[in-house]
C-alpha cells in the first residue's frame, strides 16, 4: 500500500512522487497534492436552463422551442418531454435519448426545468 494519496482521476493506488508533484503510473495524471481538495470543489458543473434554474444530472427537462435536426425529415417540437438527462461540458451541455430520434445533444437555452 502506498503512503501517497491515491489518483484523483483514476483512484489507482500505487502513485509515486516526482519532484515536488505525485504521478499516477496507470493515467499518468501529475497533480500536486496541495490542491487536491480546491480541485475537487472547482470541477462542480453548473448549468442553467433558459429560466435561470440549475439543471442536474437525472432531471426532466421540456423543449422550449421547435428544434431542426440534421438528417432528420421533423424536427424536435416544442414541449417535448426529455427524461434523465446527463449534464457534459461543451457548447451543447445535455445528453439525452429523444423517444424517435434517439441520443442527441441539447444546448440548455433550448430547454426549461419540468
């Protein structure tokens, strides 16, 4: 067992130190352990729907508006009900699976809390 603290991104055990720095020998993540702990505080995604509401992972969300998708002959009408969503970085935030269209990415503007 290591007397190191584990690997933030890959939580393997068996880190080693490099100058003033721990490496993870699986991910070769370097990290100082010092910041751990503002790390895991920073890395909190927020999101907000076009109301101003924070979105979280799980939540149910409703189309605000008529959406065209590429390569689809309708588009995604507005008050389309999208269960579970998963929140991700990017210009367009939400993953989600539209009942007959499928998985699709969904920018939060387009979308309110349900």
């Amino acid at each position: 067992m290591s007397e190191f603290s584990p690997c933030p991104k890959c939580n393997c055990e068996y880190t080693y130190p490099s100058d003033n720095l721990l490496v993870c020998p699986e991910c070769f993540h370097e990290w100082n352990p010092e910041d751990v702990e503002t790390e895991a505080e920073d890395t909190g995604l927020k999101v907000i729907d076009s109301n101003g509401n924070e979105l979280k992972d799980g939540d149910t969300v409703v189309v605000i508006k008529d959406l065209p998708v590429k390569g689809a002959p309708k588009s995604i009408k507005a008050g389309t009900k999208v269960k579970n969503i998963r929140l991700t970085e990017g210009d367009h935030n939400i993953d989600c699976k539209i009942d007959g269209f499928g998985a699709m990415g969904l920018k939060s503007e387009f979308v309110r809390k349900a």
